[in-house]
C-alpha cells in the first residue's frame, strides 16, 4: 500500500470513528428520554445474586433515615472480599487515597499506638550488640590469639628437679676383698645398710635447675646438683660417707640451623599474623553484617510502601466495582463490566495479601539480627520503620574510591598477610636445609665434703671450677625432606601472589559495579518519578473517558495496575539506591568508619 493510500485509509478510519462517536452520543439522549428503555436493561435476579447475592428489592436506592450499619450492609459494598476498609462512596475512597498516599510519600513517619517505630540506626546497633553469628565470629581472634602465647612459651624458662635413687655392686679385691679375688661388690643406698659381702655404698642424687631458650637461639642451664654417698663394707658399718654438690651452668648456641631471631620468632610471626587475618575476617563479617541489617530495614521500608500501594489500588479496584453495580443497576453498563471490576477487585486483594506477607516476613527478618527473643514483647509487635526512603544524590570520586579499596578492603589485608606468612615458611624452610652446628659451653664449681656445710665451703671456694667447650655438628646426608620443603614453600609462597592479584582484581570488578549501579539506579530514580506523575495524569483522563463511556473497566484496571506499579518500581529504585551505596561502602571496607565504629587491629610483632 503506497503513501496516498495509507492516507486514504486513515482519513476513512477516522470518519468512521467520528460517526461511532454521534452515534453512541445519540443512542445515549435516546435512552435519557425514553425510560423504558433504562428499564428494559434491569439485572435478572440471577445477575444480582451473582453480583452479591440481593433481591430486586435490595437493589431500590438507599432511602433517606438508615443507619450506619444498613449502609455497611448495602450492595454498595462488596459483600464477598474481605477487605481492611470500607468503601461506600467517592469520599470513602479520596480518605483511602490520602491515607496511603501519606504512607508512600511521608517524610516524617507517625507511628501508631500498639507499633514499635524503629529507624536504620537502631536496627544497626542492636544487631551489633545482640547478632547471634556476629558474636560467634568474635570468638575467632580470640581463639588465634591463644596460638601467639603458644608460639612464645618456647622462649619461657622451664625449671626441673630431679631425684633418684641407685645401687651399685662392683667387685673389689686385695685387703677389703677378704683374700678372695671377686667375692662381692661396692653398694650405693640412700643410708647405711648391712652389707656383709665386698664393698657396698648408696647414693640419693637430687638436682634442681632451670633451663631457658633465647630469640638467638642459644639454650641455657643452669643446675645444682646434691648427693650424698655412703659406702660400706663387711667389717666397716660405713666405711666411707661424702657429701657432693655441684653448680653447673652449660650453654649451647646454634650457628647454622636455629640461629638468630629471624628464623626463632617465624612462627611467632605467623601466629600474629593469624591473629591479624582473624581480625580482618571478624571486620569482613561486621560489613556483611552491617549490611544485612541496612537490607532488612530498607526492605521493611519498601515492603511496609508496598503494601500501602497494593491497598490503594484495591480501593481504586473497589471503587469501581462500586461504580459499576450503579450504573448497571441503572443500565448505564452491560453485566461483563461488573465482572470485570469483580475479577479485578479479587486479583487486588491478592496482592495485599501477598504485601502484609513481605511486610510480615521483613519484620521478622530484623528480629532475627537483632536477636528479638519471643519474651522481649516490644520487638514482637509490629514494626514501623521511622526512617523514609528519600533520594538524595551522592558523587562519587571513582579513582579515589578505588584506592581506598585497595588501601582498606578487609580481603586484599587478608591475602596480603597470606603472603607475608608464605615468606615466613620460607624462611623456615631454607634454615631447616641448614646443617647443624652448634657451639657449646659448660662451667661448674665442686664441693665436697663429709658434712653438707663442709660441701658448701668448698663450693664457693673456687678452688674447684671445671669447663667445657666444643661443637657438634650433623647434617641429613640427602636432605629429600628439607628439599621437598623448600619447593613447597616455594609453591605456597607462588600460590599466595596468586590469590592476592585474584582478590585484588576481583575487588576492582566490583567496585566499578558498584559505583556503575549507584549511577544507573540515579537516573532510574529520577525516570521512575517522571513515570509516576505520568502514570498519574494518565490516571486521571482514563476516568474521565472511562467515565464518558470511551473505554472500558478493564483498561481503567491496566490503568490503575499500571500506575501502581510505578509507584512500586519508584520506591524499589530509590531503596536500590541506599543499598547500592551501602555495598560500595562494604567493598571499601569504609561502612564502619562511615558509621563511626571502630576494630582495634592487633599490633604486629617485632
């Protein structure tokens, strides 16, 4: 079809149209000035039942003097939805829309007798004091903590004593042998016993000491050392008795395996490092936490919004079933229309249900951050949140952000002190391949005596000093193990790198994700509030030709179906918004320090 005849075409459409209009104009003065013809188009008795159950007489204008309850009753209202107002004229319904109107756009929020009003703040505080997982999760660090006292006990002085008890048979000949070359033995016991064969003695040697090791890896011991021998023989009931003390002071320092603080504090290292790592986990859990708990709330908001969207558009879904019993009580409209507004009053009411449902199901959902136990009753009675979703741009400095990233995203801490304990497993790894040689060193001072304090003067006499000065040295003569250490370490040290460029990217992707949602869900914002007012407008003129018999009541339903969901879409940007900042927020690692709290980081060991 060319041009000129698509025009034709249109022109002929529209001539057909104008005199659809006269025409319709024309049946309808016809039938104002006829009432048998209102009257041939009365519901049946069937058709009222079908419409709420009422007789022909019911269905007669209310007349002047009823009561409340009477108009409660009458058909103008629906009998069959249950519905949490009541919808009896075009005053009912304007009160309904202002009512939730003020819900979807207050700034203030009033909140009702028997509600608990809660704002964002509070729903962050109590779940910071009261969480049941956030709490579990700061038992972490304190369980890497114990493991620093664990690696530092090596360097703890570890005292001793020891007491034993032996006996010693040794043959003797010549003179105190009896004549008999190998008759019996010397005897050590803890006090004279009878011995009647050879030689025999007793000995107790109790010793105390206390021995150390250093961050160079020197050991030291210092001991004391006290025994008392008795010996005796057939005919000599004792025959000797001494008393021996000694005070001994030994030291072995490695110089190749084991030697120096960079090798002896490595696991110190690493075990303040996990303590660091745990920190930054329990930091990671409060941001994922904090954010949940902004979630929660701001679905509360959009939820508890939702709900007063869903119950003005089953006002407006009413309102029109009221309207269209009336006119086709007074054949102004044919029975389908009624059982359109019918259907749509019923398809409403279901998505109030389902909205008290979210809104029910996000009240609980705070509850449980918070840890509201069912005896705290002000937290089980409905929640109101106090804090309204109003749009306020924020500007972001994308490259600034990103460094802050970079600098305090509890992740990249994390798998940077993954590397720093990598290196630290080389470090022990590479001395492990080292031989042993270690340089030892002993001094002591003797006294003895046949009395205890004969032993004492002779211990501090310094006439009977003995030293002792040496190496050892040994060495694996493969080293498969010490190799196959140092190639792991090698590897773990690879993989770390790895996984820190891995979180480091990935916290790159996602910052630019986040800033790029803050900037989409701006300008869906401000396109959703244009919408909402055109949706309005658009509102408004379908009455108008609802009203003047040009559309029908199901595209008054698309309407008003399609301004409800600007409403919602609105509502959902501007809480899309809020929590879009709240994750930028959380992948910096800034949200506690935006929000004035504080993780007091362990300090790094020397």
């Amino acid at each position: 079809m060319n041009r000129p005849e698509r025009a034709a075409v249109g022109r002929a459409g529209y001539s057909v149209s104008l005199w659809g209009q006269w025409i319709f104009l024309c049946v309808g003065a016809f039938a104002l000035l006829n009432p048998a013809i209102g009257q041939g188009v009365q519901p049946s008795q069937d058709e009222l039942k079908a419409l709420g159950g009422y007789s022909d007489k019911e269905v007669i204008a209310e007349p002047p003097g009823r009561d409340e309850k009477d108009v409660l009753e009458s058909p103008l209202v629906d009998p069959v939805v249950d519905l949490p107002f009541q919808i009896r004229d075009a005053t009912t319904t304007s009160r309904l829309m202002v009512d939730t109107q003020e819900v979807i756009e207050a700034t203030t929020i009033v909140v009702p007798p028997g509600q608990r009003g809660i704002g964002v703040t509070d729903v962050v505080t109590y779940t910071l004091d009261r969480n049941l997982k956030l709490e579990a999760a700061r038992q972490d660090p304190l369980i890497a903590a114990t493991r620093i006292d664990v690696e530092k006990s090596i360097f703890d002085p570890n005292a001793f004593a020891t007491f034993s008890v032996s006996k010693q048979n040794r043959p003797v000949a010549g003179f105190f042998g009896g004549g008999i070359s190998s008759v019996t033995g010397n005897t050590e016991v803890t006090r004279v016993w009878n011995s009647y064969r050879g030689l025999g003695s007793a000995q107790a040697d109790p010793g105390l000491g206390v021995t150390q090791k250093f961050t160079s890896g020197m050991e030291a011991t210092l001991k004391v050392e006290n025994n008392r021998s008795d010996t005796s023989v057939d005919f000599f009931q004792p025959f000797a008795q001494e008393y021996n003390t000694d005070i001994s002071l030994d030291v072995v320092q490695p110089l190749l395996r084991g030697y120096g603080p960079c090798v002896n504090l490595a696991n110190v290292r690493i075990a303040y490092n996990n303590r660091m790592i745990s920190d930054e986990g329990l930091r990671q859990s409060v941001l994922n936490t904090i954010a949940a708990s902004h979630t929660a709330y701001w679905e509360l908001v959009f939820s508890r919004v939702t709900l007063a969207i869903a119950q003005q558009s089953l006002g407006l879904a009413a309102d029109l079933l009221r309207e269209n019993r009336i006119r086709y009580r007074y054949g102004d409209l044919v029975i389908v229309e009624v059982y359109e507004a019918d259907a749509g009053v019923r398809a409403r009411e279901q998505e109030v249900i389902q909205a008290q449902n979210s809104y029910d199901n996000s009240m609980d959902r705070i509850r449980q951050l918070v840890n509201a136990q069912d005896a705290v009753q002000d937290w089980q009675i409905p929640l109101v949140p106090t804090d309204p979703a109003i749009y306020h741009a924020v500007n972001i400095d994308e490259d600034a952000s990103l460094e802050l990233a970079y600098e305090k995203n509890p992740q990249i801490r994390q798998a940077q002190l993954a590397i720093d304990n990598a290196k630290e497993g080389k470090v022990i790894a590479y001395d492990a391949f080292r031989p042993r040689l270690d340089l030892f060193a002993g001094v002591s001072e003797t006294g003895l005596g046949e009395t205890n304090g004969e032993s004492y003067d002779n211990l501090f006499s310094g006439d009977y000093t003995s030293w002792r000065v040496g190496v050892n040295y040994s060495v694996p003569l493969k080293r498969r193990r010490e190799r196959a250490n140092i190639q792991a370490a090698k590897y773990e040290m690879e993989q770390a790198q790895v996984l820190y460029n891995d979180v480091r990217q990935g916290v790159l992707y996602n910052h630019r994700e986040a800033v790029r949602t803050i900037k989409s869900l701006a300008r869906q914002v401000t396109a959703s509030e244009s919408r909402v007012v055109a949706e309005g407008n658009r509102l408004e003129k379908q009455k108008i030709s609802y009203e003047q018999g040009v559309t029908t009541s199901h595209d008054l339903l698309e309407v008003q179906e399609d301004y409800a969901q600007a409403q919602v879409q609105k509502i959902r940007a501007v809480v899309d918004y809020y929590l879009a900042l709240i994750e930028l927020e959380r992948i910096r690692g800034t949200l506690l320090d935006t929000l004035g709290f504080e993780i007091v980081p362990m300090v790094r060991a020397n």
